[in-house]
C-alpha cells in the first residue's frame, strides 16, 4: 500500500515538473513572438514600452527610414539600427544619456579638433564683426542667435555674420556643413545679459556623436561664466578660448554674476566616427524627414 501511494507521488511530481517545463517553454514563446511582433512594426526593444510605442518619435523615424530603403544589411545601418533599439539600456550603463542617439563604441572624453585653432586664428575678426552687429542692432534683444538650427540654416541671420558664415565653411568637423537638415547640426551664439537666468536648466543633447564646442568672444575677463557637466565639474568660457564636451553628459551654463558674456557654439562630429559613419547618420537624422 506504501509502495503504491509512493510510486503515484513520484508519478504526479513528474509530471508536475514536466507541466512546469511546459509552461517555461509556452511563456518564451509567447514573449519572443510579441518581441519580433512589436521589432517587425513599432521599432521598441521592449515590447511592453509605451513610451516608445509611437512611431512618431525620432528614434521611430529613423528605423522606419532604414526599414523603408530596404538597407537593413547594410553594415552601417546595421549598426544604427541595432543602436536605435538599444538605447534605453545603453544609457543605463553610461553616464551619457543623449536623448536621441546612443553610438556604442565612442569616447566620452572630448579630443582635439583641427577646427580650434582655425576659430582662435580668426578670432580679431570674428570679435570685429560681433561689435559691429552689436552696434547695428543694440535694440534687438536675443538670447540665441542661430545660424544653424538642426541643420537648417538661417540665411537672414547668415547674411549679418558673413565673416563667421565663411569661416564656418572652413570648419572640417562641423556637423552644419556638408550635412543638410541633419538633426544634430547647430550653430548659434549665445548672448547672457544681466537679465538673464543666472543658472540654466541641465540637459542632455541629442546624441553623443557630436562634440560641443564654445568659444569665447566678448566674454568678462573677470567673472567668465562656465559649463557645469554632472553638476560638478566646470569648464570656464573665455575669450579667445575653446571649451569643448560631449553633450550628451548632463550640462548646464551657469553665468553666476550677470556680466555679459557673448560666444559661439558649434557642434562637431565626434573625431573616432568615419566619414562613412558621419555621412550616414546625417542621412539617417534628417530633421526634415
């Protein structure tokens, strides 16, 4: 009798353990199948993501770009593409959050470009012509004066700065240049006045392909104001001076005293991206698409 209830005990644990292997089994399926449901139409690594449901969205864009030319099986898009979907978690791991684009693989420490010394080089000039701007248009209250915003240039705003406008055509890193409407392409100066914020809310840029650079051109010798990255470390603006960072690291630009301060900021191709890679993700991360 023992025996018996015994042998049927290990009968039922068997299958027991055999429905619980089937279960396993029945839930990967289920999981991998919504997976390359959701992979196949809404672009999200997460099937379960809302945020990154709608199609709408940059990163949405871009996949259904790739999906659309059909170049999947491109090396370059394949590496986007595998990018786009993983960019939640690659910014998990990191201390750059782009709020757009992850590229795996770069330096999160800003290199030399060869585009400092030729902005230090012309540096009378371009001071020259921000004078006489100045002096031209004193009425004009700006906080930003753009002369390219994601890639889209400003033609009015350029025929007030020729010289600036042509030696930004001799910049061989800047994204602006050569890169039509590409999403991550600006070029701008930034005028703090005494009336402005003193802090600037911290953000994170769209992407950490591209290196952010200002340079100081009517700046307060005495009480210069800086960059905050990570809400610790500080990288003064001066005249005659270029800083440069990845945006895609927390920032902010504080000007703690109020003088005015007057620069130029300009983003720039990260240096360890080929000039394969560069012209790819600008057809990518075209803002007019």
């Amino acid at each position: 009798m023992l025996e018996s209830v015994s042998h049927a005990f290990e009968m039922l644990g068997d299958q027991v353990w055999f429905f619980r292997f089937i279960i396993v089994i029945s839930v990967i399926c289920v999981y991998r199948t919504l997976l390359n449901y959701v992979l196949s139409s809404n672009n999200c690594a997460n099937p379960f993501c809302s945020k990154c449901l709608n199609s709408n969205s940059v990163r949405g864009r871009a996949i259904s770009k790739i999906k659309n030319d059909g170049e999947e099986e491109n090396s370059l898009n394949s590496i986007i593409h595998n990018n786009l979907f993983q960019h939640d978690r690659l910014c998990q791991k990191s201390d750059e959050k782009p709020t757009v684009y992850f590229h795996r693989g770069l330096g999160s420490n800003a290199a030399k470009l060869a585009d400092q010394q030729v902005l230090i080089d012309h540096y009378d000039e371009l001071r020259q012509e921000i004078v006489k701007f100045f002096q031209d248009n004193g009425e004009v209250q700006w906080h930003r004066f753009y002369l390219y915003k994601s890639g889209e240039e400003n033609k009015g705003n350029c025929e007030k700065l020729p010289k600036l406008f042509e030696i930004l055509h001799s910049l061989p890193n800047a994204i602006c240049i050569n890169n039509n409407y590409c999403l991550f392409g600006n070029c701008f100066l930034t005028r703090l006045v005494t009336n402005n914020s003193g802090e600037e809310k911290s953000q994170n840029g769209f992407t950490n392909c591209s290196i952010r650079m200002h340079f100081g051109l009517m700046c307060d010798d005495q009480s210069s104001a800086y960059v905050l990255i990570n809400k610790r470390r500080r990288l003064p603006i001066e005249n005659k001076v270029t800083t440069l960072y990845n945006g895609a690291l927390e920032h902010s630009i504080q000007n703690p005293n109020s003088k005015q301060q007057v620069f130029l900021t300009i983003d720039f191709w990260h240096p360890d991206l080929s000039p394969d890679m560069r012209k790819q993700l600008a057809y990518i991360f075209r803002a007019d698409v």
